[in-house]
C-alpha cells in the first residue's frame, strides 16, 4: 500500500512529473535519518528473515518480531560474536489485542494478535565499530508507522538499555537462538 | 546445528560414506510425511518471511511466527483471495517464557520470549485445489521439534478448526494484514 504508492511517486519523479506535492509524511520520511547515529529505513527489511518473536506486558504492551539481514542471520546461526560490521537487526512491533474470532474457534478468551502499530513501530540496531566505537559498535534507530523518526531525547535511550548486554554484543540472549532449531 | 548435520550426512551420503548409522530420527524424518494428506516439511520453510505473530494462553501457552512461501506472502500483499495454488503457510510456535534478562533492564516483570518448541511447533497449510477439494483446497500437517509427523487423530482436527474461516479462504482474520503495512 505505502510501498507501491512509493513506487508510482519514483516512477513519476523519474517521468518528470510530480504526481502531489512533495508529500510531508509517508514515503518522503523514508529518507529521513534518525537522531544521533544518523540511521535511515534499511530498504527492504520487512523481507528480511525472522530471528525470534516476544512479548511485552506493562506499558508496551505489544507483540514483536525481530528480523535480520543477510549478515545478521549468517552470524545468528554460526553462533560467533561479536556480530559483523553490516549486520542489521530489525524489531517490529504491534500493539496486543485478543482476537475474537480465534477465541471462537479455540473455545476461550486465548488468543492475542498483532493491532495498530504503536509509535515505537520499528527499530533498528547497525553495526559498524569504527562509526559507533562510542556505543560498543552500534547504532540505534526507531521510526513509527509512517517512518517519522523518533525524537533525539528516545535515541539517548537506546544504548544504555542494550548496555547490560555488553557480553553478547549487546544483543538478545542467546536463549531466543531457539527460534532456529531445524 | 541440525541442519549443518543434514548437509553434512547428505554431503556424506553422496561420497558413499555413511557417517552414522542410519538415523531413526532427525534429518531422515525430513523426509516423513504427515498422515492424511501426505505433506513432508518443505525445504527452506525456517528462511521464509514474516506474515504475522500470535501468542496464545491457555493449554498451548506459546509464542508463535506464521511464515510464508512466496506465493503466499504475494497473495497476501495483493489482498486477493483465494490464494493460488502453490501457497504455503508456515506456522511455528515455542513454549512462552519469561526473559529474567530483559525484566531486568525493563525493570519489571514484563518480558516473554520464546522457550523449547513444544510438540505443536511446526504446522503448514498447503493449498493445491485438486488435491485437497475435499477440505477447502488445503492440506494440513504438524511435524515436531525433530521433524515427526503428528498422528492420524491429531491430522483430523485441523480443518475442522479452520472450517469457520471459509469466507477467507480459511485463512487468518485481515488484521494479521497489517504485519505487512511499511
């Protein structure tokens, strides 16, 4: 939907013709960078492969997935850190809500499905260890639904949540490798 | 890990070289079908894309990832249906259990992440419409952690299950569709 009227906006731009005025939200933010590491949408990372999926209570309530690029799947499973420059982790998430029709067919209140995206929709990690150095090697990103970066006062938060982590490159535990049995 | 053990047999077997006895489980079982309607675990499934995420509570209590084959996830962005022939849908789930890690830095109990893959952990829809008439053009199977095919009984509750959802091509409710907006 966004991503194919994208694409009729490149095929115009390309044509010469400008199909609406340059848009102030929607794809145009596309090539927004966030604050501080500079960080834009890698192209593509909703077609990147699953690392693991969670779930988060609290405020958050949300229901996520974690995706990686070629170079962060290769080093999940060859099991070898500190992870590559080049990898990109990807963590999405939606809002938690119960879905009344599988409650139907499973029989009781159980099921919980993905909702709106929230505004910490997407994140990213990028590794590069000579522009990060300062951040053990990574740089950090969040972009809500509509690719609008989140503010510089967020960005300051990303690393010292990711900090505690510093023994396994500042990722997930390695228990979430399980999402790679067979 | 199972899977550099299926190269390496593979690769073993080619050579004429029988590096173990043959298995009783494991990567031979790659090669079992699932009762019924004779489905074995497609090649590649674990590096398929994301179509959506679940958690469900109750008896199951898992986290789960639903993948696609191309053909699906092509169906599902052009928001047609029924889907082609051809369209497989995969869905894994693992055991949901607290991450102490994460709780940790969020502070709070909040964090659930994905545990052991239960006996469920690995299910597929398969549509070929000639096929598989007889159940709305798809064909079921649930494999476990090791690669076997669930039994007979447990293959005759699924269509059952998914019969409610006929009027979309038996499929997940349009709200999983927004795993696909940006």
């Amino acid at each position: 939907m966004k991503r194919i009227a994208f694409l009729l906006f490149a095929v115009a731009m390309v044509a010469g013709i400008v199909v609406t005025a340059a848009p102030t939200s929607g794809p145009d933010n596309e090539e927004v960078a966030a604050p501080i590491y500079g960080i834009t949408i890698p192209s593509g990372y909703r077609d990147w492969r699953l690392i693991s999926v969670a779930h988060e209570e609290g405020k958050l309530n949300d229901l996520r997935a974690v995706l990686g690029n070629d170079v962060a799947i290769k080093a999940y499973r060859d099991g070898k850190l500190p992870f590559p420059d080049g990898t990109i982790i990807a963590r999405l998430a939606w809002s938690y809500v119960p879905s009344e029709e599988n409650n139907k067919v499973f029989g009781r209140a159980q099921s919980f499905v993905p909702g709106p995206q929230p505004d910490w929709y997407l994140q990213f990690m990028v590794k590069d260890s000579k522009k990060y150095a300062a951040t053990g090697g990574w740089g950090f990103a969040q972009f809500d639904k509509d690719g609008k970066p989140a503010d510089e006062a967020m960005h300051k938060t990303c690393f010292p949540c990711h900090e505690p982590a510093k023994a396994r490159d500042f990722s997930s535990p390695v228990t979430h490798l399980r999402a790679f049995s067979i």
